[in-house]
C-alpha cells in the first residue's frame, strides 16, 4: 500500500492557502473590487480606534494578505508565516462582535453571507495548524560527548562540571 508523504501534503496545503491569500489580497489594491473591501475597512476602523485611514488600512491589508501570500506559496518563512497568517484569522472573527448584525440572520444559528464568509476561515485555521512546523529541540543527551570521562556528570548535570575547577 502506498503512503503519500506528509511534507508534500502539507506543502500542497500551503500553496493552496497561498494563492487564496495572494488572490484576496490582490482585489483590496483595487478600490471596490474585493467583496469583503468595507467589512474589513469597518474592522479595522474598530480595532485601531480609527487611528488608520481606511483608505490606508485596506492597503496595508492588502500587502499583508499578499505579502503572505508569497510566503506560503513559495515556503519561505514558513513557520513565521504560518503564525502570521493565523494572527490574521483571529482578526477576521471582529466582526461577529463587532457588527452582529451584518454576520447573523434572524433565524437562530442562522447566518448571513458576511457570517458564512467569516466562519470559513476555521477551515484556513485548522489548514493552518495542520501545516505548523515545530521547532527542533534536541537534548543533551543526544549530542556526542567531547570527553568520555566527563560523560557522567555532563549526563547528570545537563552539560556543566560543577567539580572541576575554574582555571
């Protein structure tokens, strides 16, 4: 039975997440071309207390969105990017605080098309999570000794020889 590799996979999710970024973000550079272009200038407008233009913050967006996009789409940075990107989703869910009636219907658990569009992006967050690369940690134990003789207080003593004295 073959296995795909689970690098490659992860890779593939990330392209995808990628382009979807790069593809979002694209239409926010061009004024009233993203469907998504005044909820995220009225989010953002919340969230920095209108400090930011909307005129500027839907630019900055833009660059971030595509500015992750290559990230992702190219694998540079990844984990970086990774935990920008996810940063970025939380943000996404303001909304549903901030402006609940443009995101729920009037039907109990009933949601408008500016609810659906949000509560979608829990699909990017656990595409997000899955391709989340850990750092490395490696013990000490698993790093060669320079010295066989001090190999046991070096063991116990996580790499330092309090008995030896100070030249």
């Amino acid at each position: 039975m073959h296995r795909s590799n689970p690098t490659r996979k992860n890779r593939f999710i990330a392209i995808a997440i990628g382009l979807v970024y790069c593809w979002f973000g694209a239409l926010k550079f061009v004024p009233n071309l993203s469907p998504a272009e005044d909820l995220a200038k009225n989010t953002i407008h919340h969230l920095t207390f209108g400090m930011i233009p909307d005129e500027v913050s839907i630019i900055l967006l833009a660059f971030w969105e595509v500015g992750l996009g290559f990230l992702l789409v190219f694998g540079f940075f990844r984990r970086q990017a990774v935990l920008l990107a996810l940063a970025h989703m939380v943000c996404t869910f303001a909304p549903l605080f901030f402006f609940p009636n443009d995101v729920f219907g009037e039907e109990p658990l009933s949601l408008t098309l500016v609810g659906q569009y949000i509560m979608k992006n829990i699909i990017i967050i656990a595409a997000l999570v899955a391709i989340y690369e850990r750092k490395q940690v490696f013990e000490k134990k698993d790093l060669p000794l320079k010295n066989q003789k001090e190999g046991y207080s070096q063991g116990l003593l996580f790499g330092k020889n309090l008995f030896k004295k100070a030249s």
